[in-house]
C-alpha cells in the first residue's frame, strides 16, 4: 500500500465475511409486517400492469416507494420464482414459505454490496486529510469500516424485521464520496437517484443542493473572477437531475400515473405523512405540531 501502510483488503474482506455470516445465521429469524410489505410489492409489480401499480389497494401495505423502489422490486420478481413461484401470486397474503423468506433475505444480503462499497469509498476519501482515520492509520480505517458495516441497528432493521436500508445508506455514501472527490455530476446523479428509491432522503437535499451550486457552478479563480457564475455546470446538474426523474417518473407519466404516485409519496389525507406511533428526530416535531393542530381545531368546533 501507499506510504508503507498495510493492505486493507484482506481484513476488508474478513469483515464482510464475518458480516455475511452472521446475517446467514439470521435468515430464519423473526420478521416484522414488513417482510409481507416487499412480498407484496414483488406481487403487485410482477403481475399488474404499471398503471395499476400506485393504484392496487387489495393488500393493506399498497406501494408508497418512489419508481426506482418500484423498478428494483420489479426486477427482483424476475428471479423469485427460481426459489417459490407462489409469493407472487396477488392471493398469497401473508405467505411465507422457507424458500420465500430465503430468497428475500439473500436479496437483502446482495444489496449490502452497495453498503460496503458506499463505507469503503467513504473512508478512501478521508485518506488525503490529517482526520482522526489518517492519524489512526489503516488499523482505525477498518475500525471505522467494521462499525459502520456491522452496526447492530442497521442489522436488525434489515436482516430480522426487514428492510433494505444498507445499500441505500451505501448509495448515500457514494455520493458523499463523489462530492469530496469534486465529481460532482456524479454525486448529482447518485442523489438524485437515492431520492427515486426512497423519498426520505429529501431531507438530505437541500445539503447537497446548497453544496453542489456552490462547489460546482461557481468558480473557484482557476476558471476567471474567483465566485463567477459558470451557467454551464448548473445546466449540467440541472440535466442530471431531469434526466434522473424523467426515467423515473415518465413512463408512469406516459400512462396517467402521476397523481397515483403524488398520493402514495405525500399521503396528507387520513394516514397523515408518519404514522402517529413513528416519532423520530424531526418528525417528533411534525407530529407535535399535527396533533396541536387537531386539539385546536377540535376546540374551536366545540365552541
């Protein structure tokens, strides 16, 4: 390695073995109503046509992923009968057959390669600053490596209730690290496609758009006047992210779809956009505010 540093990909590899198998460990555990929630999305997409996707409501957990969501679970359906035929069918509410949760626990697991190339591309852009992981060295780099990979959270959200967070937490960290290498289209591109999977990832944006505007479509005094506006980045991020959504959103756009998808993204009518026992970070306050906001209504109605 560089600089008389130890190889890092023997003991990269060991962590992500060690990982591997204790998720195996994990396939026959318990799962949560989440677990029927993917089954049933690989139901919907593989037997309805695309209008109907957004639209479907015969099982209580209805699609309310972005269209990238939608396409991976699609694509998932293609393989799922190499393992049991019968998950895909639209009547087989709750099924769970050993092959089913077999086959949708490794697609989990397939995922987190995204996870561990998302961490370890992280971490390679962390090595040219005089960080806490440069000064550790490469022992505090696997460290750093191993924590994130293996945090207990992340593992039993995932490979025990049921989730695919990891490879979108590593997508995350893909466009992270495009960012501090200053490729900055591809960390547009990377974004704007996390956002198409899942839309909680909003949040994130205006840090990336506020940082990418700057970083990019401003020059820096290499280019002319240090802080000019260069109209030719900002179009080229901008073609990203209308690319990005237009590959996403335009076939559903081609079928009528898009009020189907705007109501299962921003459900502002009975469920609300959190359900009222999910109270994390910022959404404590939106839940707050929510149930104040009924209280007082109710109040003056009384009156």
């Amino acid at each position: 390695a560089d600089g008389g540093e130890p190889n890092l990909r023997p003991g990269l590899v060991l962590v992500v073995l060690a990982h591997t198998g204790l998720k195996l460990l994990l396939v026959p555990a318990y799962h949560s109503t989440d677990f029927e929630v993917h089954r049933n999305w690989l139901s919907l997409t593989a037997s309805l046509p695309l209008r109907e996707w957004y639209r479907d409501e015969r099982s209580p957990w209805t699609l309310d992923y972005p269209p990238f969501f939608a396409y991976f679970e699609r694509a998932l359906a293609t393989l799922a009968p190499f393992f049991d035929a019968r998950m895909l069918e639209r009547d087989a509410l709750g099924y769970a057959s050993a092959r089913t949760v077999l086959f949708q626990r490794l697609s989990v697991m397939h995922c987190d390669l995204l996870l561990y190339a998302g961490v370890a591309a992280a971490l390679g852009e962390q090595r040219p600053s005089a960080g806490p992981v440069k000064r550790g060295g490469a022992l505090a780099e696997l460290l750093v490596f191993a924590l994130v990979v293996c945090d207990a959270g992340l593992l039993l959200v995932d490979h025990c209730h049921f989730q695919y967070n990891g490879f979108l937490l590593g997508l995350l960290l893909l466009a992270v690290a495009a960012v501090e290498r200053g490729a900055h289209v591809r960390a547009a591109v990377l974004f704007s496609v996390l956002i198409h999977l899942k839309h909680l990832y909003l949040l994130a944006a205006p840090l990336f758009l506020v940082h990418l505007l700057r970083a990019a479509c401003y020059t820096d005094g290499g280019e002319g006047p240090r802080g000019a506006f260069m109209p030719g980045r900002f179009c080229a991020l901008g073609a990203v992210v209308v690319g990005v959504s237009a590959i996403s959103l335009g076939p559903f756009a081609a079928v009528g779809a898009l009020p189907d998808i705007a109501v299962r993204l921003f459900p502002f009518g009975e469920r609300g956009l959190t359900h009222t026992y999910w109270a994390p970070n910022v959404w404590a306050l939106y839940n707050f505010c929510d149930c104040a906001a009924v209280v007082g209504a109710r109040a003056r109605c009384v009156r």
